[in-house]
C-alpha cells in the first residue's frame, strides 16, 4: 500500500534523472526482499512470522521516512 508514496518520495529530489533513480529503487528494493526471504528461510520461520516482521519493518521504514521530513 505505501509503495506509491514512498517511491514517490525517493524520486522527490530526482528532476533530472528520474528514470535512472527509479530503477536503483526498483532494484534494491527486489534485493532487500531476497534477502529478507534468505534470512527467514534460513532462520526457519514460518510465513506468518515471515510477514509479520515484514510489516513490522515497513513501519519502521515509514516512520524513518516521516521524522526525517519533519525534520
């Protein structure tokens, strides 16, 4: 649900070179989940937990995101 927004913000200082900004976004954003899916499958976690801390993770994400614009 906050992808739009949040590549949305990534992209706020990018006028220029948009195209290539969104693609390192595109791109670290695949390598960060095949990571995180290479850690819970590691750890043996079941899908539930799997998401959980995913979600727990995005929310850290956004509130990172938030104080750091308020600031």
């Amino acid at each position: 649900m906050l992808s739009g927004a949040a590549t949305s913000l990534a992209l706020e200082s990018f006028e220029y070179c948009a195209g290539l900004a969104s693609s390192i976004d595109g791109f670290m954003r695949m390598v960060g989940g095949g990571l995180l899916v290479l850690l819970f499958g590691y750890l043996g976690l079941s899908s539930v937990y799997m998401l959980a801390a995913v979600y727990m993770l995005s929310i850290f994400a956004l509130m990172l995101v938030l104080f750091t614009k308020l600031n």
